[in-house]
C-alpha cells in the first residue's frame, strides 16, 4: 500500500474471518483489494445516488467479487458484476459471465455477497472514464502478452487508458481534500487527473451541487442527499433486487426458496 495513503479518511480493513479468501492473493493484488474496500463506503454511496437520477449520470457501476468454488472456499473466481445495488453489509447484481466454478450460476444472475467478497469496484462517467480498477493491473500481469494486446482496448481496461501508468490507489490519494467537507469526492478523479495544474478546485463536486455525507435513518448505510431529501436508501425507499444465488461459506450454493419477483428487504 502506498505510504501516500490517506488511513484516517479511509480507513483499511482489518484482517478478519470473513477475508479468508485474501490469503492466496499476491502482496500487490491483497493491497488493491485493500483499498478497494476501504473506499467502499463512498463507493456504494455515490451507487445509490444514481438510482435517483431520471437520466443515468454514469456509464458503468461495476464490482468484482470473489465467488469461492465447490471444492475449497479459498479457491474461486472474480467474477464482474453490475446494475449494483449496495445495501451495508452486502453487494447485490448482475453477474456478466457464466461462472468457471459452479455451473448453477449463468450470466445475468443476480448474486448478493457480503462486501467482505469485494475485489474491485468501478465507476465510469459518460465519456468512458473510470475510477476504481484497482486490481487491473495484477489482472493484466497474469495475461500473455497476446491476450493483453486484445483487451486493453476493451472495457473495463479501455476505461483506464487516460491514467495509465498510474493506479487506482495513487489516483484517489492524490485528490484534493474538499475545504467545505473536508473529504476527497472520488467523482473528481477523473476530471481532476493527469493536470496539476488543475487541482485547484478548493470546493468538490459534492459539495459543489448541495449534497452532504448522511447515513440511512434505516440501516445507517451512507448516503448522498441534498438538504431536505429523505433520509432513507434506494433499498429502503425502492427494495432491493432479488437475488438469485448466495454463496455460503460451506461454498454450497443456496438458492432461496419461492424466488419472486416481491421487494425484499435486507441489511
Ligand atoms: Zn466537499
Ligand atoms: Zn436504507
């Protein structure tokens, strides 16, 4: 992890039970997970504002979770996931690829994990940039050389090119603490990056259109609300998804009982 890293705004997990699946990752590849969780919380946050907006404001709101396989929960896959719903303690969507390991879970599945399954997380604006991608690299160092020449110019990588060589962590430690909140807005990463001389916005783009850090009067998930807003979720006030699948720790898939398409509500 960069030295650069700012622990008092976002803080590292800390190693426990329910990251088991991080002990066969490489040092570089478990310090980007790190990070991706430690800024999951502004992440999901800015993922339940778009559920309010009439016309999406962002191209893509993407995760990469762990699925662990059958045969041993250390072993598994990552596997992409969008149309994300977050909800406290755990990350609902759309999986966009058959899994390797489990042949009851097919593209377009809806999954719910705990966000301790968190990989990766990414969020990409109209014209096709994104942040987050912090394990990108390690996925492209595992790749022949023929493969990477293939993909690079396809998303999620082609989101990337802009700040390349310069990673995900870097990129949102360096942004500008906000004057008025006090905090980085990582929706400013983007537009912020790779001129210096254009870090001098002193008020971010949160604060910028009135919204402010508030918590669910429900479950106390984070949520980005204009003053007089309800302070309720896109779970609590809409429901959530249902899911499809759940991973257990047994690694035995558990499909719910009497799936319907009803709200379902869920912490
Ligand atoms: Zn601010
Ligand atoms: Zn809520």
């Amino acid at each position: 992890m960069a030295s650069t890293w700012p622990r008092e705004e976002w803080p590292l997990p800390e190693m426990e039970a329910e990251l088991y699946w991080l002990v066969l990752a490489e040092e570089d590849l478990f310090s980007a997970i790190l990070a991706a969780q430690a800024t999951y919380e502004e992440f999901a946050s800015i993922a339940d504002l778009e559920q309010f907006k009439l016309l999406p404001s962002l191209l893509s709101i993407s995760v990469k979770v762990f699925l662990s396989s059958r045969e041993h929960p250390f072993v598994g896959e990552h596997i992409y996931a969008d149309n994300v719903s977050c909800s406290r303690e755990s990350i609902i969507g759309n999986i966009n690829a058959d899994s390797k390991f489990r042949d009851d879970l097919h593209e377009g599945d809806i999954i719910r994990v705990p966000k301790t399954r968190l990989s990766d997380w990414f969020l990409v604006s109209m014209d096709g940039r994104g942040i987050g991608g912090f394990s990108l690299p390690q996925v492209l160092g595992e790749m022949s050389e023929q493969d990477r020449t293939v993909v690079v110019n396809e998303p999620p990588f082609a989101w990337f090119s802009y700040r390349n060589p310069v990673n995900a962590a870097d990129q949102l430690a360096a942004l500008p603490v906000c004057e008025q909140c006090g905090r980085r807005n990582l929706l400013d990463a983007a537009a912020f990056f790779p001129n210096d001389s254009e870090r001098k916005v002193e008020i971010c783009g949160l604060c910028r259109n009135g919204l402010r850090r508030l918590s669910c009067e429900l479950f106390g998930i984070r949520i980005l609300r204009t003053e007089g807003a309800p302070l309720k979720c896109a779970g609590c006030l809409h429901g959530r998804p249902v899911p499809t699948w759940e991973p257990t720790l047994s690694a035995e898939p558990r499909k719910p009982t009497g799936f319907s398409n009803e709200v379902y509500f869920w912490e």
